[in-house]
C-alpha cells in the first residue's frame, strides 16, 4: 500500500490512522453485525455517534452555549442561499467582502435573494485583505459575510473585523479547525467539510440562537436552521457516514493537543514553505505577506513552461494534487491539519532539488 504526500485543496488528505479505524470497523461496528452505513439515523448507536462528534466539535472549538451546531448537506455552496434566507428579509441590504473566487460565488448567490453591498473589494488579483477602515459597511445591514481563508487564491484573514451590532457571517470551509477561533464573534459559520473536517457531503454550520426563527416563508425546510436545529440535524435522513468520519477526525483532534497545538503546527508548516519560496529566485508567491494562507500556500514557477515537468517530477517523488485552480494556473499546496511537517519537508527539498536542476 502507498500513500503520497497528497497537497489537494479537496477533498482533500485525511489522518491516516482515521482511515486506518474506519477499515476496521467498516464491515463490523463494535460488535453491531453492521456498518455505520447501514445503520437507522434514529436507532441508539447512530445518535451516540452523532451526539458524540457534536460535544467533541463543541469541545474543540469551545462554542458557547447559545450556538446550535447543525450537520448539514448541499455543501459550502448551498449555505450562500442559507444566509440571505434565514437572515433578511426580501429587498434588505446584506454587506459582502470580496477577496476572492469564493467570496464571489457567495455573492453571486446572495444576489438572488437580497441586495446586496459589496462593502469591500480586494480587486485585480486579489492577493491582499483591504483594511476595515476602507470598508464602506451599509447601515442596517442584515450581515457582513467574508471568507475567512480563500481557498484557490491562498488569501486568509488574520483577524475578524468588527462590524458592532452586524452579525458577523463567516465561510470558514478551508480554514475551520485549522487553528483557534473564538465563536462568539460569529453570527453564523459554516464550512463543507471534505477540506478540513471529512468527507465530502457533510457541512457544518454554527448559528447563534438569536438568530434563527427568521427565515423566510419560501425558505426549504433543510435549509431553515430554526427547523434543522430542532430536529437535531436529523429532519431527513443525514449524511450518516461522512458524520460519523468526521466524528473520528475530531477525536484524532483532541488526541493532537487540540486547536491551539494543531494551530502552532499549522504555522510552522505554513512558514516553512513560505520561506523556501521567498529564498529562491525561481518560486514566488504573490500574496500580501500578512494575508498569506496557512492551509492554501500558492506559488509559480519563474519559468511557468516547466509547469508540466514540475508536477510530473513531483509526482515521482510522491508529492501530488499541486497544480494550481485552473482560474489562477501555477501551483498550490494545501497543508490541512492531516499534512504532516514530513510532507512539507519532502515538498521543500523537491523544490529546491527541482530549482537546482532546472533553474
Ligand atoms: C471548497 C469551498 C467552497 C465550496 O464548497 P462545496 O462544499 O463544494 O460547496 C466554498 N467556499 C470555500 C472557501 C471553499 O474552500
């Protein structure tokens, strides 16, 4: 059996020893004569899975009390309509910060069913967070909504703004769990979680109870957070088994030392790469050095024709998934929590080897 070092932005690497737990209880689950798939979403082991992955999120993150946390499905994606329809009204302004390619797809949705303000926009290449105090926020907005870490750009927040009374509307999907947050901030996080959290098909959402119960009458019942949390997520059938992955990836979590060990890990990894690139005269990264991505590290090449030759010869060396979004070209290298430093180091030798060679 092979496992590469795989830097894809996601669905995206695991903790091999999660996956290497789901083998073993695949077929069997602690003595059930069945699989986590096969289960009843409403039989006794399923919910103990399920209410066990939600303590241990909340114990992760430590959310307060006055925050449901929901799992969901329809992706990051869906939650761009899930906002503007559980949170304004018909017609009333919600504030969008615009510092990438997915803060875009949130405000081409938003558009749909709310006016909307872009209150700041990073512009041209979107390599830079624009100060707050150049955002011209609306009064009366329903929410501010950014993107903490921009994914395909390598753009991340390293602070939350205040926006006073405006809740605060966050997709976090490549950055949650990656470091400590402090929810309280928030109005409202979600993130998809086959980045940072499982596999594809589960999203979490984090809403603050004074928020719910407002959402509009057309609003699809597995999208009214109101009705999702009082159901326990569980109004139709979930994502059962990608719920129950995620479980386990919160208990390697805690096994990690948690977000603030998990983070500092994040940093050093990040900085490691960040400083092979800004050594070399052949890689450049061209992200604002106070807006550089922890998780999504992009850089190209001097000469971009050895792009192909780059990505084959990293190949070889067991390094996969770095080709950059086909909107940007050149490379990325996602560094989620399962990225071990040894996959960082192995990148880092390959590309000063790769420099060498063909510099
Ligand atoms: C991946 C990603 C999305 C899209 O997520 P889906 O689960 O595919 O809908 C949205 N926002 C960000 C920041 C992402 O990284």
């Amino acid at each position: 059996m092979t496992r590469f070092f795989n830097f894809s932005p996601g669905p995206a690497v695991l903790p091999a020893e999660v996956l290497q737990q789901a083998r073993d209880e695949i077929v069997d689950w602690r003595g059930t004569g069945m699989s986590v798939m096969e289960m009843s979403h409403r039989g006794k082991e399923f919910i103990g899975i399920a209410e066990r992955a939600e303590s241990d999120l909340r114990e992760l993150l430590s959310v307060p009390r006055n925050y449901k946390v929901l799992f969901m499905q329809g992706g990051a994606t869906l939650q761009f309509a899930g906002a503007p329809l559980n949170f304004s009204v018909a017609g009333q302004t919600v504030d969008y910060v615009n510092t990438g390619a997915w803060s875009k797809k949130a405000i081409g949705e938003a558009k749909r069913y709310s006016k909307v303000n872009v209150a700041a926009d990073a512009g041209g290449a979107y390599c830079s967070i624009p100060p707050v105090a150049t955002w011209n926020a609306s009064a009366g907005a329903a929410y501010l909504h950014y993107t903490p870490n921009e994914t395909i750009g390598g753009v991340e927040f390293n602070f939350v703004p205040d926006m006073g009374n405006v809740p605060l509307v966050a997709d976090m999907s490549s950055t949650l769990l990656s470091r400590p947050i402090d929810v309280s901030r928030f109005g409202m996080i979600y993130a998809g979680a086959q980045k940072n959290i499982g596999p594809a098909g589960l999203t979490v959402v984090i809403v603050r109870d004074d928020l719910l119960g407002r959402a509009r009458t057309e609003t699809p019942s597995v999208l009214d957070y109101a009705v999702v949390a009082k159901d326990g997520s569980m109004l139709n059938t979930p994502p059962t088994y990608a719920w129950y992955l995620a479980g386990l990836v919160f208990q390697w979590l805690k096994r990690q030392g948690g977000l603030s060990a998990i983070g500092e890990r994040n940093r050093v990894k990040a900085a490691a790469l960040y400083d092979a690139i800004d050594r070399s005269s052949f890689y450049e990264n061209p992200v604002a050095k106070d807006a550089r991505s922890w998780m999504n590290v992009v850089f190209t090449l001097a000469r971009p024709e050895l792009d192909k030759t780059f990505l084959t010869e990293a190949k070889d060396a067991g390094l996969v998934t770095l080709e950059g979004h086909r909107s940007v070209g050149g490379m990325r290298a996602s560094l989620y929590n399962a990225m071990p430093m040894e996959g960082v180091k192995a990148l880092v030798s390959f590309m000063a080897e790769f420099e060498r060679k063909h510099a």
